[in-house]
C-alpha cells in the first residue's frame, strides 16, 4: 500500500530547504593558499620550471591564505612594508631576497640585516617567491623585455628577428641617453661613448646579462649602442671605452638594474589580475637604490 502523498512531502521538503543552505559560493570556497598561487603563476610562464632554477621559496610558510599580491622587481624592506601596510602577503620578486643569485643564507646566519628581514617576513606572515627564470623563458616572449619596450613606447619599432634588436627613428647618443632618463625617471643613468654619435640600431638587454652576452650584442654587425641594467665596471665598460678610443661606432648605456626590469615585473602584475580575478594584485616599486647629489633620495620623514 502506497504512503500517503503529503507523509512523502514531508521529508523531500526538509531535504531540499536544507541543500538551499549548502550551495557552495566564493565565501566558502577552499582557501587559494600561496603554494596554489604560485603553481598558477609558474604554468602562466612555462609548463614546468627550468632546469636548476632559481625561480623558488624564499621565506614564508606556502600553506599561508593569501591576501593579497604583490610583484616587485626585489622585495626590500620598503617593499615588504608597504605590501603590509597594503594587506597583500604573497611577495612576487624578480631579484634575490638575500643579496645573492641563489638566496644561500647559510653565510647570513648570524647576520643582523638578514636576520632583521627573515624575521619581518615571518612576523608579518609574508610568503616570498622568486620569478625570475620563468618569466624571462616563456616561448611566447620575454615578458620582461616587452614590459621595458611597453614603457619606453619602443614595441612598434621594428625588430630584426631577434627580440633584443631593436632599430629606432635616427638619434645621437646624447638625445637618446636624454630621453631613456626622463622616459624612465632614472637617477642614475651612465654613458660611455661620444655624445654627438649618431645611430638608430640598438641592442636592449636589461638587467645583468653578464660580459659574455654583453660583448655579443656589442659585435653584432648593426649594433651601434647596448642598452643594459648594469656592468661590472672592468668588463663591458672599459670594454666600450676601448672600442671608442679605437674609432669604432659603439656605445653603452646603462640604465641601472632596477630600472632596467621594473617594467617588466609591472607588467607582470597586469597579468596576475587576468590569473587571479577578484584578486587584489598590487606592483610595488623596489625604486632606485643608487642617488647622486643632484637626485637626492626623498626623506622618509
């Protein structure tokens, strides 16, 4: 014998009423943790991280809910406090948080700058993750690179099958180390070379590709200047200078590391909004460490 029709509805209703409280929305959805984070931005690049890379944790616990996001071309103390200060706690740097390439603090153990900053990091919860490799390597471009055309309006000039090569409307060298400090706001620019020098084919390599590279992009054929972040001083630049004082048509500016691949990590977080949507994603400048009397630092007081 069938149970009557109302005795039935009385146990779908409950049941029904009771999923309306259960329906999953973005408020009870699994936390996005900064390990979950950073697997998301290592596959926007490359489907797996290179070889040896340095493109790893820094500081921090990656179990960490995050926040907020920051990318910074190097996560300075500044930079760390500001991301506080802003509520964002996943740290995206371009540059070593410890002073060198590989992040080794076994020498900065009993160091009072390092331990200082660890411990920030730690007090504050941050989680820092280096991505330099990657973002660099991505088949598709460098997205470095194209984030320091972006910013000195060069990305419709013509490029001669290599993306560092860049030609350029017919300059001196003097207007163009003119126009690179104020495009970029650099302080600190330097120049060798003859000022009245005329060209229009450039080689941009940002950041500190080292002699090697840097005496490569000098020799090629068409190459009149070389636009770097920086250079040891007894390489490349005694290098230019030699080339110089032998009559031949070569140049180097150096724009400083900072300002040579801020944009780049710029453009990086624009890219991070596109990843992460409804995500606070934040570009902190590192700014430009170096000044000279005519550019003082600004008083943090």
């Amino acid at each position: 014998m069938k149970a009557p029709r109302i005795r039935a509805s009385f146990f779908v209703l409950p049941v029904f009423a009771a999923s309306l409280f259960f329906i999953p929305t973005p408020a009870h959805a699994q936390t996005l943790t900064a390990a979950d984070a950073w697997l998301k931005i290592q596959h926007r690049y490359l489907p797996a991280p290179p070889p040896d890379t340095v493109d790893t944790l820094k500081a921090g616990d990656p179990a960490t809910p995050v926040t907020g996001i920051v990318t910074t071309f190097l996560d300075t103390m500044d930079v760390l406090r500001e991301a506080v200060r802003r509520g964002d706690n996943l740290i995206v740097s371009h540059e070593p948080t410890f002073y060198n390439h590989r992040d080794e603090t076994a020498p900065l153990a009993n160091d009072p700058v390092y331990k200082e900053k660890l411990a920030y990091i730690e007090q504050h919860r941050l989680v820092v993750y280096r991505l330099h490799d990657e973002i660099h390597a991505d088949p598709a471009g460098d997205h470095i690179l194209a984030g320091v055309y972006q910013a000195l309006g060069w990305a419709q000039y013509p490029h001669t099958g290599d993306p560092h090569l860049v030609t350029i409307p017919p300059t001196t060298l003097a207007q163009l180390a003119r126009a690179l400090q104020t495009r970029l706001a650099i302080k600190t620019l330097r120049v060798v070379g003859d000022p009245a020098m005329r060209l229009t084919h450039v080689a941009l390599v940002p950041g500190a590709a080292g002699f090697a590279r840097q005496r490569e992009a000098l020799n090629l054929p068409d190459v009149e200047v070389l636009i770097a972040g920086e250079s040891a001083e007894w390489e490349t630049v005694e290098y230019v200078r030699d080339a110089t004082a032998q009559g031949r048509h070569k140049a180097l500016i150096l724009l400083g590391h900072e300002v040579s691949e801020e944009p780049g990590m710029e453009q990086c977080a624009k890219e991070l909004r596109e990843l992460f949507p409804g995500m606070k994603v934040d570009h902190i400048l590192a700014g430009q460490p170096l000044w000279n009397p005519d550019h003082p630092p600004a008083s943090r007081h």
